[in-house]
C-alpha cells in the first residue's frame, strides 16, 4: 500500500488531531503547518500529494496560497475545507466540508480522480517549474 502525504496548512489543532487519528489508520501521513509562508517553503522542498487549506485561513489568503502553490508549478491537489454546506472556493480543486470521515471520502475520491487524469502544465508562462 503506498502512503499518501498531506501537508495541512492553518487547521485548528482538533481537527488536526481527528484528521491524523482517522487518516493515519488509512495510510495517510498528515504534516501540518499554521504559516503560509512555511507552507510555500514545504510545498516547494517537499513531496506532497495533497494539501488542505483550513477553513481558519481568510478566504483571500487561501487564494493567493492556491496561487503561489501553482505558480512554483506544483500539480499538488489543493483542497479547502469549509464549515458552511453550501460553501466553494473555485480556486482550489475541490471545497469539501470540515469533517474527518467525510473529508477522508472525499479526498479519496479527488486523488483516484486526479490519478487518472492527465497531468496538465500548470505552471505560470515565464516561472520556472
């Protein structure tokens, strides 16, 4: 079984620690940092496949992370977590609601996705991946 590594960036340490429980048991790493600017650092020295953006994190800030994550040309899957039902960001791949089992399902069903798909470039013109 190969793992699956998430960097979680500004989740609050309850969830955090219901996530790691939950997602450890299903072959899940779980790293986490409250900075943006860690996670720009973590983003472009690691190997993460996913990264979750908490809900914690004001809107905006969770967009230009989202941007900056692809503009270093990372293909990572961005995912952000919401307590409102009918909440989406459209700049993160998928918006999905705070929840562990839920979230687990759900990211799940993205990375199973994503692995099938192409890898498109999305990289910004001029930026060096």
């Amino acid at each position: 079984m190969s793992l699956t590594v998430v960097l979680a960036v500004g989740l609050d340490s309850s969830l955090l620690a219901s996530l790691s429980s939950v997602w450890q048991s299903a072959g899940f790493i779980v790293a986490s940092t409250g900075s943006i600017r860690e996670a720009i650092i973590q983003i472009r020295d690691g190997d993460f496949d996913l990264v979750l953006l908490g809900h914690s994190i004001p809107t905006d800030s969770r967009e230009r992370l989202t941007f900056l994550i692809r503009a270093i040309g990372s293909r990572t899957p961005v995912v952000s977590i919401t307590d409102s039902s009918t909440g989406c960001d459209s700049f993160a791949d998928a918006t999905i609601r705070n929840e562990p089992t839920s979230l687990l399902q759900s990211i799940g069903e993205l990375m199973a996705e994503r692995a099938k798909s192409p890898a498109p470039s999305r990289a910004m013109p001029g930026i060096a991946a």
